[in-house]
C-alpha cells in the first residue's frame, strides 16, 4: 500500500540541474509533497525549477536566507514571491527593522496582487555550527539561547517561524506557540550519516521536540532507493502526532 505524502516532510532538491530534479521528483512521487529549492539549485537554473514544482501540484520551500539592509531583502522578497513558494525565508541576524520590514512589505505586496502571501521563516543559528565554531565568531550565549532570542526577535516582527536544529525546537516552541512554524534541518534517520550537520536529531525526536516540518537531504536523495527511504521516514513520522 502506498504511503501517503505528510506536509511535515520537506525533501532538499539540493542539484544543479533541473534534469536531477525531475528524477527525484518523479521517484519519490505521490509520497513526497514538499520540496526545498536553495541556493545550488536556484543559482544554477533560477525561477524555473519553483515554477516547474508548483505546476506538478508540489509545494516549495525556497530556501535562499536573504540577508542585507531592510529596503533591499523587503524588494528581494516581493519579488521572489511572484515565482508562487510557499516558504521564504531570511537571516535572523539581520535585526528587528530587516526582518520587520520584510513581513511588512511581502504582506503588503500580496495584498495589492491579490495573492496568498508565502510563509517567511528566518534562519536562526545555521545546523552545521558547533560550540567551537559558535565561540570562533565571538558569541557568549550559549547556542540554545541565542536561537530562542532570534525567535522570538523573528516572532515580534510578525515572522510566521523559523528555521532551527531539532535540538532547539522544544525550547522554541515553549517560547513562541503553538502555531509558529519551526522548520528544522539536520534530521537524520538512526544510522544515517551526519554528513555536515552538527546539531541534529531522528525524525521522531525532532517532531517530538515541537518541530512543525523536517527537511531531509541527503538520507532520501542518496538512497538507493529513494521513495522506500521516504516511506521509511514518513512511518517514522506517523508514529507523532
């Protein structure tokens, strides 16, 4: 019997061609309803694989962690939202008024176009740095608890979530709701390879830890067989509510 696709599992596109991207897609079939497309992908053939996605009936996450002064990610924004993701996103780390001045204008813009406005998510701290990397750069928070500030910083500027490892989603989802998204990378199956990843977690301890969707890479995309690797992860999925 087929396994039926859960909005909660987002797979990572991460190609450079849109040839590649149609053979996943078409593997992994009606198990798999979401994609991330980030900057290897867009980079590579632009609008054209969000396009292609959303024509299949796909929902994306378009992942590209726009980060600059306030007016120039608000315009980035408007106008990726034209190409129809469901997800965008930015860094946390470029402050309130960016981030503010985001969800303002990208709001402000569906409105006038008549369009649903996507979801925007910040990035909070990045899964692949470590303590020694967090040290590195001059922080003195500890990681956890800079991640809970930036989302809660990313909550009080009207953000719909965030983007964080699955080591910090029980404590965001203490600080900022039940409804605010909290989407996590570094989420790998028990026994796959943690690859670049630093802070991560199985599928069901990051749900349980108050994840609302889980990107997966590398553990679907370089399986052998990729649709049973899905299937695998979704009967993982089922087991949380």
């Amino acid at each position: 019997m087929a396994i039926k696709a859960d909005d909660r599992l987002i797979v990572a596109l991460d190609f450079h061609t849109m040839e590649d991207v149609k053979a996943l897609v078409e593997k992994l079939g009606d198990s798999v309803s979401y994609y991330k497309v980030g900057m290897e992908l867009f980079y590579s053939v632009g609008g054209e694989v969000v396009r292609w996605l959303r024509g299949q009936g796909e929902h994306v996450f378009l992942d590209l962690k726009l980060h600059d002064i306030p007016n120039t990610v608000a315009g980035g924004l408007c106008s990726l939202m034209d190409l129809g993701a469901d997800i965008l996103n930015v860094h946390a780390s470029g402050g309130y008024t960016m981030m503010k001045t985001a969800a303002d204008r990208l709001h402000a813009a569906a409105e006038e176009r008549g369009i649903p406005c996507p979801k925007l998510i910040a990035i909070t701290v990045l899964t692949s740095i470590n303590q020694e990397d967090w040290d590195g750069v001059g922080q003195t928070l500890p990681i956890k608890d800079a991640v809970v500030r930036l989302a809660k910083l990313a909550k009080s500027a009207g953000l719909d979530g965030v983007v964080a490892s699955p080591q910090e989603a029980a404590l965001i989802r203490e600080a900022c709701g039940a409804d605010f998204l909290i989407v996590t990378p570094g989420v790998r199956p028990a026994g796959s390879a943690i690859n670049d990843q630093s802070r991560i977690a199985t599928p069901a301890k990051a749900l349980t830890n108050g994840a609302s969707h889980l990107v997966i890479g590398r553990p679907i995309r370089a399986a052998e067989d990729p649709k049973a690797a899905a299937e695998a992860i979704l009967k993982e999925m089922e087991t949380v509510k």
